[in-house]
C-alpha cells in the first residue's frame, strides 16, 4: 500500500511583497477616484471657462508669470504688470452679464443651385423678450466663412432683417448656421455665445449637360430585353414541349394538343428590365486637377440624370457613397455631397467589385474615371460582368480634344462638357 506524499507548504508572502501590492492598489483607487473628481470638477466650472478666449489664457497667464517674477526678485514692474493683466480681464467679465431672447429665423433662396448661379439668404432678428433688447452682435457660420451683424437695440416685437450671399463658385453642399448672438469685450478676452437656430444646407449641384433621350443606348421597352435563358413564365414565347406534372395549365396549347393528341405547353424566353450601373471613381490619384475630378461629376451627373428621365432602372456608385436614384434631385444633392479620396480601393476593379456585388446583373455599366487611370483598368472591369453586359468608360480630361477609341469597349474622352452630347450619340451610332 503505497502511501501519498503530504501537500508541500505554501509558500508564505513576505511582508515587503504584501505592503508593495497593498501600495500599488492604493495608488491606483486614489487615481481612479482623482480623476473621476477632477472630471466632475471640469463640468462643473466648464461654464466659466468656456467662456474664456485662448487671449484671455494668454493674458491670464502672463499674469501669473509677472506675480511670479515679482515675488521672487522683487520686481514691482511685474507687479503692476499683473495686477493690470488681471484687471483688463475683470473689467471683461463686465460684458457677459445680460440676458436677451430672439426669435432667429434663416432661409435660403432658392435651396438649389448650379455651381456658378447666385444664391442669397435672409436672417430675420425678433426681439422674443418683454423689454427693450440692448445692441448685440450675430455670428452666422455659412460654409467656411462666417458673416458678421450688428443688431440695434430692438423694442419688444420689432424685428431686423439681414441678407446675405453664399458663394457658390463650386459644387457643394453649404452649411449655414447656427445663428450666435455673441457677448464679449473688444480685447477678444472673453466670449459668450448663445446659438439660435439648427443648421440648414444649401446644395450646390453640379454643372449638367442635357442629353438626348436613350443617352446610353439602353433598349427602351415596356417587356425588358430578351436572354437566352428559357422559362416555363415569361412574355416572349420561344417553342412548346410535352406536358410534364406540375406545368401550369395556363400554358398549355390547346391547339396544337388537339392536333397532336399530346398535351402540349409553351416554352419562353427570360426577358429582364434593361438596368443600368453608373461606376465614377473618386480617388484623387485618378484626375491630374480639381477641374478634372469636377468635370468627371458633372459627366456621371449628366448621364445619371438622363437615364433617370428615360425611365431605367439603375445604381450609381463611388468609393464610399451610393447615391439616391429615386429622383434626380435626389440624385444631384448626393452628387454635391461628392469629395476626392485616397486608397478606399487598390484599383478601379476592386471599386466595382465591392459596390455591384450584391446588385442584379446589369444590362449595361458605364465607367467614370480621369485621365490618370490606365485604360487597362476599364478592360479589367470588363471581365467582371458576363458577354450579356454592355460596358462603357467616360475619361473625364479636362481641355483635351474629344473622342472615342475602342480597346475591347468603348472609351469616350472628354474634354469638355458641352461636348459630351455629341460623343453619346456617337457612343450609340
């Protein structure tokens, strides 16, 4: 009978070890609970400093350094120089105090535009309160300026009016507001804001062409196109077969079972929607200038528009947006949301691979890129869709002569936007 050795001792914690973990646990709940204090305390004085401008930090500090300078030579220069620092920031304080209630009101004519039109806005400033409103002045954040306006003094009811004109030079989407009143001394020590209204956009939509209709060649039809898949449900009849268990009795031909003495049913051919993928890469490495990347929107806004209007089916994709097709306003508001980006995608395969992977075969896909994209590129796009796919690339290069080559698809070169027109009639003939 063999017999088990006895458990071996634990070993004990020395005393040293023991104070050391009791140490660091300590230090660590203080730290915890300090932070969680200082946090508590900056929310609570965040009124106060929020209100100083990063002058009057610079002023405030200074200060400080004078007091210091001043104890420790005994420089009464210094001193005065403190105490002068610390006054001007008091006196500011002074500014702050006062309540005033507005009704602001902001509106944007028209909330649609094309790059290069006027676009005006109007800010209308009510005295809210039941007494006379002092003299103020409004902050109005419009794209990445902002306007500046001096308000009256106003009785209660009276209002002001306010125009403005946004700059709409370029394609974007604008945002104005909010309207802030601001209080503040004229050094810029301190300032307090107070915001009046949420903030409205103006869509600035990109320069378009007008096409003819059937811009892109798609077939027009109220049936769909016809496939080479055959179908037991369909339109386009392609032949008649033997009865089989389970045919719908809808299909059966009676004249020909009654010929033959064989039930007989109707055989078709698949037919589908002509739908139509717009592909515009965005990425900055692709275009040689703004101007390019630009004319390059406003050719897949050009052709998305019009394929809108004809009545197709379609989708259009960037790198990291898919735009709204359901209207072509809607289309044209995600159009102005469109920015340059760098590496979302290796090339542009990889961009059309990950943006039509869940989408139905289209009929046809179009292509948008600029003119530092190798035309390899488009053909490798080509081999992601089957032979029943027609492809097209648009190579937006800006002041270049227009044309057409084909390299396995048709690339169409733009130079210039009113041309692109005539080089979609082309595509078609």
């Amino acid at each position: 009978m063999t017999q088990t050795a006895p458990p071996a001792p634990r070993r004990r914690e020395s005393g040293w070890a023991s104070a050391g973990r009791a140490l660091r646990n300590g230090l660590g709940n203080a730290t915890r609970i300090a932070g969680a204090a200082f946090a508590r305390a900056g929310r609570a004085i965040a009124p106060v400093t929020g209100v100083v401008t990063p002058t009057g930090w610079i002023v405030l500090a200074a200060a400080a350094g004078a007091f210091v300078l001043a104890g420790v030579f005994g420089w009464v220069e210094f001193l005065f120089l403190g105490a002068t620092l610390v006054a001007a920031v008091l006196l500011a304080t002074a500014t702050l105090f006062g309540r005033a209630q507005y009704r602001v009101e902001i509106a944007l004519e028209p909330v649609r535009v094309v790059a290069g039109e006027r676009a005006m806005g109007r800010m209308l400033v009510a005295n809210a309160a039941q007494r006379q409103a002092p003299p103020t002045r409004l902050e109005l954040p419009v794209g990445a300026g902002v306007a500046e306006f001096r308000v009256s003094s106003l009785a209660p009811g009276a209002a002001q009016e306010e125009l403005f004109a946004v700059p709409t030079a370029r394609r974007a989407v604008i945002p104005a507001g909010p309207a802030l009143s601001v209080r503040g001394d004229q050094l810029g020590l301190l300032r307090r804001t107070v915001g009046w209204t949420d903030v409205i956009e103006l869509f600035v939509h990109p320069v378009t062409a007008r096409l003819q209709p059937s811009a892109a060649g798609l077939v027009r039809d109220l049936e769909g196109e016809v496939t080479p898949v055959v179908t037991d449900n369909d339109i386009s009849f392609h032949a008649l077969r033997a009865y089989e268990p389970g045919d719908p009795l809808r299909n059966v031909h009676w004249r020909t079972t009654a010929r033959t003495g064989t039930l007989m049913v109707r055989q078709f051919e698949e037919t589908r929607r002509s739908e139509l993928v717009l592909v515009q890469s965005t990425d900055a490495a692709h275009y040689a200038s703004d101007d390019e990347f630009e004319l390059a929107v406003s050719v897949m806004a050009s052709l998305a528009v019009q394929v809108l209007r004809d009545g197709t089916t379609m989708h259009v994709v960037t790198d990291e947006l898919r735009l709204r097709t359901a209207t072509p306003t809607a289309l044209l508001d995600d159009a102005s949301r469109i920015e340059p980006v760098s590496g979302v995608h290796a090339s542009l395969r990889d961009l059309a691979r990950a943006q039509t992977s869940r989408l139905a075969a289209p009929s046809v896909v179009l292509l948008v890129a600029g003119s530092q994209l190798p035309v390899a590129e488009f053909r490798s796009v080509q081999r992601l869709f089957g032979a029943d796919t027609t492809v097209l690339a648009f190579r937006a290069e800006h002041g270049a002569p227009s044309g057409i080559r084909s390299v396995g698809l048709p690339v169409a070169t733009v130079g210039r936007l009113d041309e692109l027109a005539a080089i979609v009639r082309s595509v078609r003939g």
